[in-house]
C-alpha cells in the first residue's frame, strides 16, 4: 500500500470527499539539504546505512550544479577541509547559500580561502563552527514568491523555511482558498511568515506567534519589505500562548491585548509531533481552525481530541518525493 493510501485511509474516517493529491517531481526540486562530510565525499544516512557520494538529484539544479565542483575546491585546499563535517545548501532561484561546519575556530586566512571559493564557484559561503560564523558576503536570502501577487521572504541557513519549491507555493495558493468571512487571523508556529505575509492581505488584522527567535526576525524584515501594516508578532511558545489567552502577561507581547482581536480562524503549523493538550484547548475556541500537518498521524490524533469539528476541506502535498512523508492541509470547522 503506497503513501497516499494510507493517508486517504486516515482522513476517511473523517471526510467522505474527492482528495487531491498535489505531486511534486521526483527529483531536482529540494532548495535546502544538508549533508555530512569525510574523505573528501558527502555523506547521508539512506535506509540504515550510511552512504557517501558526490552528487545527488534531490536539490534544484543550481545546487546539484556546484555540488561536485565544491568538492574539489574543498579537497585542493587544507584550511577548507580541515576538520570540515558537515555542508548544507540553501538556493533561491540561482542564488546558492552554502554552511561549512568545523570542529575547530576559523580565523582570517579560512575566509580568504572561502572568499576564493565564492569567485570561482558564483556562490555565498557561511562557515560555522561552536559559537562562531563567518561569511564571505551575505547571511540571508530573499526569496520572491508569486501566489495570486508576488510579496517577499527571508530565510538564512538555520532557520526553517519550506524546502519544495514547487509545493510551497501549492501550500499558500490552497491555505488562502479556505479563507471565507475572514476577520482576525491567530497563527501558532509562523516560522518566518511562509503563510502570514500572503494571509495578511485577507484578514483585517493577524497576531503571529513563534517561539524561534531568528525566525521572528526575519518575519519582521518581510513586513517591513512588504509593507504591512496589519501584523503584529510575539515570540511566544505554543505553551506561553495558552498561558496568555488564560490572562498570563508577557512582556514580549508589548502591550497586545488578545481581547481587542475578533478572531475567526486560527492557523497553525506545528511540528511532527502535532499539537499539545493545552494548544487544542484554546483552538476550542474559534469557529476556523486551518490545520497544516507534516504528520497525518499526529494530524489524527489531534483531530480526534478536536471532537467538536469536522474536515470541511482538505488537500494532500507530496512535498517530498521518493520517501514516506505527506503533508496535508485542512480546514476544520465547528460543528
């Protein structure tokens, strides 16, 4: 039984309609991935083994392009691959972002080395090590994305950021059709405002929460780029959110007053682990709850301790091709 199956088995128990399955291509379509890196190779673990190689046709085209020639630059050079384990990757259209992540302290002749890098190669480097970064030029990318108007995102190499370029924007196309009536919009685990940015030119006003502090950042940089007038944020735990809507005063919230929003939907996107006890208590009460799962197990089970409302709509994304995972988004509605 394929993936689909058994994800169509779960939600009928709880939705009798046609699901859609939005594909993705089987390869060239990841814009971040990270791998280990020995020998003059890099490595990943694939079932359970570990596997070294030199390519790979998982990552979009610009990545997949510098993947070998970066080895090489890497193996002619001591201060580059000295005490080098692990490289990642981030790309917005033609714009690389490599991570080179050492067990040791990186001084100046490493970043002129990395500097020769980034003219050879046309990419942006970031060299890690334990409470140390160094980069040739940039930190972040800028990320355009167009869904019924283009807006922007920002995103570096540690936070979280949609890695599918095709589904994401699938993602936010089909999270905006289940808007209807819209007034206040409350989303947990916003991230860098993958689905906040476009949300805001529907609802009136919208109070985003997410608990990582880079993440936070650069929804503010997005605002400000996309001049928005109609979010406001706070760094807030799922749990701290709870504990505000139960009258708990966060400073961070800078004054917010949950009470003067008129919430009709609330978004969130939470982890593989799906939802804690006290976050399905406060979805309880609103009428919307627009439920973004990486985990339809999780999805599940949640949906069984939401015993109020049923799936009105729901769409399945194949975001990563080739492996188990599905994600799926679904509109909830109270009974």
């Amino acid at each position: 039984m394929n993936k689909f199956n058994d994800v169509k088995n779960i939600l009928s128990k709880y939705y009798s309609g046609d699901i859609n399955l939005n594909l993705s291509p089987a390869t060239s379509y990841r814009s971040r991935c990270e791998f280990g890196y020995r020998n003059g190779k890099y490595t990943m673990v694939k079932g359970d083994k570990k596997i070294s190689l030199t390519n790979y046709d998982l990552p979009v085209s610009s990545i997949q392009n510098i993947m070998e020639p970066l080895l090489e630059q890497i193996k002619a050079n001591e201060l580059l691959k000295h005490k080098l384990f692990q490289i990642n990757f981030r790309a917005v259209r033609d714009v690389v972002l490599i991570s080179l992540i050492y067990h040791k302290e990186l001084e100046e002749k490493w970043l002129e080395a990395a500097n020769g890098v980034t003219s050879i190669l046309n990419v942006h480097i970031i060299g890690r090590s334990r409470k140390q970064i160094i980069a040739t030029d940039i930190l972040e990318l800028e990320d355009e994305v167009d869904v019924q108007d283009s807006y922007y995102l920002y995103q570096d190499d540690k936070t979280f950021y949609q890695p599918n370029k095709y589904i994401m924007p699938k993602m936010v196309e089909y999270s905006l059709s289940l808007i209807s009536d819209p007034k206040d919009l409350l989303e947990l685990y916003c991230g860098s405002g993958t689905f906040t940015v476009p949300m805001s030119r529907y609802f009136k006003n919208i109070f985003a929460t997410e608990n990582n502090r880079a993440s936070i950042t650069y929804l503010n940089k997005a605002i400000k780029k996309n001049d928005i007038a109609n979010i406001a944020y706070a760094r807030l735990s799922d749990t701290e959110l709870t504990e505000a809507f139960n009258g708990r005063v966060f400073r961070r919230m800078g004054g917010i007053d949950l009470g003067n929003y008129n919430f009709s939907h609330v978004l969130v996107d939470p982890p593989r682990s799906g939802l804690n006890e006290n976050v399905t208590d406060i979805l309880q009460k609103f009428d919307n709850i627009i439920y973004i799962s990486c985990n339809p197990e999780t999805f599940e089970r949640d949906l069984e301790n939401l015993k109020d409302y049923k799936i009105n709509k729901v769409e399945v994304f194949d975001q990563f091709s080739n492996t188990s995972h599905l994600e799926l988004i679904a509109l909830l509605t109270k009974v």
